[in-house]
C-alpha cells in the first residue's frame, strides 16, 4: 500500500517534507496535535510546495504534526449507467 502520510515530533524546524503523491494542493492536509490547519501564511497556517510544507511558525518539541492525503472520490451518476 502506498504512503499517505507523513508523522514528525515538532522542532525547530518549520519544513516538513512529505512522500506521498497528490493530484492538487487541496489534497494535501496537515494537522498538529489533531487540530487541521489551513492552507495560508498566518501563524496557524501553513504554505506548500511541490513536496513539502512550511509552518506559519515553529511548532513546539512536543507537537505532533501529520502530513496526510485527503483525496475525494466523486463520481458522475452518468458514469454508473
């Protein structure tokens, strides 16, 4: 089964990478200590690039943060006929 997240134990850093691939950033979620945060360059925010994600600040030692896939699956009722 293929990786659909990514776990780290906060530092100092704000970067994170990630390994799992994605159709559009809004597939892309990050959580800290289970609280989703939102795509934004506030202080609770995050930004993204291409495989990784910057904090809007620094988490704390013990903060948990999740890098995860959140990809929807919608289909067309023309599809299922």
């Amino acid at each position: 089964m293929a990786t659909t997240e990514n776990n780290y134990t906060g530092s100092t850093a704000t970067t994170y990478s990630f390994t799992f691939p994605y159709l559009k950033s809004t597939d892309v979620k990050v959580s800290k200590n289970g609280t989703v945060l939102d795509l934004g360059s506030g202080a609770t925010e995050y930004t993204q690039a291409t495989t990784s994600i910057t904090l809007g600040a620094a988490p704390l030692a013990t903060d948990k943060i999740r890098i995860y896939s959140c990809l929807l699956y919608t289909s067309d009722a023309a599809d299922e006929e």
